[in-house]
C-alpha cells in the first residue's frame, strides 16, 4: 500500500489506463479524471492502493452480464 509515486507502473488486477490516470491525479498534472467500466474487484484495488491520496465518488454502478458489478468513478486529489 506505501507506494512511491514513481512505483506505480503495475498493480497486479489494475489496468494500466487507470493507474496512468490516477497518477495524473497524485502528481498534481490533472485535478480529476474519470474511471470507466472498473470492476468491483478494480474498484477495491483502487481503494486499497490510493485512498490515502485520492476522493473517489463513485458515479454509477450496474450489473452486466448478471456477473460483475461495474463502476464508473470520479478520481479527484484529496483535499488536505
């Protein structure tokens, strides 16, 4: 979970898109991004990883496939 900033080239069950994304967040270059189509299991990776540097809100969640709850969320920096 303490992770270098510069360390998150790969969190294993996290798609690269969204750790590029969420970095871009941490490091100040983008204020929020959203996250689309993450599954429970991504969404909890996320809270587990960042949640000491980052907001989530999640913005909609649905079934598809009657298999994997998916997540759209809006990442923004904590406001300190």
């Amino acid at each position: 979970m303490n992770r270098n900033l510069n360390e998150y080239e790969d969190i294993q069950g996290l798609k690269k898109e969204y750790i590029d994304k969420i970095s871009a967040v941490v490091n100040g270059c983008t204020s929020k991004v959203t996250l689309l189509a993450l599954t429970k299991a991504e969404f909890n990776i996320i809270q587990d990883e960042f949640i000491h540097l980052v907001d989530i809100e999640v913005t909609c969640e649905h079934i598809f496939c009657n298999k994997h709850l998916i997540v759209t969320a809006v990442v923004s920096r904590k406001q300190i």
